[in-house]
C-alpha cells in the first residue's frame, strides 16, 4: 500500500523571521499516512541547535518548545539517522514526501548539504501541499495552513508550531489534493 510522508520542521527564529541559512531545526515532526491520509506511523523529535542554542524569547512563545527541550536534545546530525532508521521500513512504499509550502524542503536541503547526511528523500518526490490545495481550489494565493483547514470545512487539531501537530494536520488535506491515481508529481 502507497504511503506518503508529511513532515514539518520547527526552527529557531526571532520576530521579523531570519533567512533560511540562519535558521536551525529544532524539532521533526512527520506523519507516515496511507492515501486517505489515515496514519500509519509517526516520528517526533526535538533537535539541539549549535550555531545559536539559546532560543529567543519570540520562538519560545512561537513554538512553545522550551530551552530545556532542545538543551535536552541531539543536535541534527545524531538526530537525522534515527529518522532515516525509522522511515527505513517504509521506503519500499514511500510515494512522496510532503510539507505546508517549501521552507521545510529547503532547510532539510540545505543542511544535509551542510552537514553531509544523506537522506532517502533525496530520492523520492516532493509536493508542496501549499501551492498544490491553492492549484486544486483555484486560489488567488496559497493560504497558511490553518485558514485551508478552515476552507476544507476543518479545524485544526493540536497546537499550532508544533512539528508533530502541523504535520499531521497538513496529512488532513492531502487526500483532498491527491491526483486519483495517487502518484505525486513534483511541486
């Protein structure tokens, strides 16, 4: 049976945002969903950050991920290859990965580039479930993911800024945005 994998990152960031290249992950979320978006499996992880380790006060609120979770955690490269040993059993069946936008794509991107991890994603698909729901409801501009929940006639459940609730939430409306045949095309 096909699986995609919704993942969504929480970084470090301060009011007015920072630049990609700035930011560091500091919590995985991601959902492993069949096609009608029903979970699979899951993986939930908070990421120690090097460059800058203490949170600002904005990110903290923000995320609501305390110091002492990521002062408690591995940083990224420790971290990557349990994530790659837990989507291990699933590759054979993996159809795509999926995140709300492209930022996520592009930190995972940048820092296993960075870091040289290598990762299985590099291999397989990625659908920005952003731009693809505005595509599907003809929209004049992709929305966050919260007002598309509400567009779809949802609620978003969980905490918003958490990597693990935004994914899942995210897996939500991606049944509504699958082609019928179910195979993912890049974007």
């Amino acid at each position: 049976m096909p699986h995609w994998l919704v993942i969504d990152l929480e970084a470090t960031t301060d009011e007015g945002g920072w630049p990609v290249t700035e930011m560091e992950i500091i919590e995985i979320g991601a959902s492993l969903v069949n096609r009608d978006g029903r979970e699979v499996d899951q993986f939930q992880c908070f990421v120690k950050p090097i460059r800058r380790p203490c949170l600002t006060p904005f990110c903290r609120q923000l995320t609501h991920i305390s110091q002492a979770n990521v002062d408690d955690a591995l940083p990224l490269p420790q971290v990557w290859p349990a994530f790659e040993q837990w989507l291990a059993p699933y590759r054979s069946q993996l159809q795509g990965w999926v995140s709300w936008g492209d930022y996520d794509r592009q930190q995972l991107v940048l820092d296993w580039q960075q870091l040289r991890l290598d990762s299985v994603l590099t291999q397989v698909a990625h659908i920005n479930l952003k731009q693809r729901f505005a595509k599907a409801r003809k929209l004049q501009r992709p929305l966050g993911l919260n007002a598309a929940l509400q567009l779809a006639g949802m609620q978003f459940s969980g905490q918003q800024h958490r990597a693990l609730e935004d994914a899942r939430n995210t897996a939500r409306l991606l049944p509504l945005v699958l082609p019928a045949q179910g195979s993912p095309q890049s974007g």
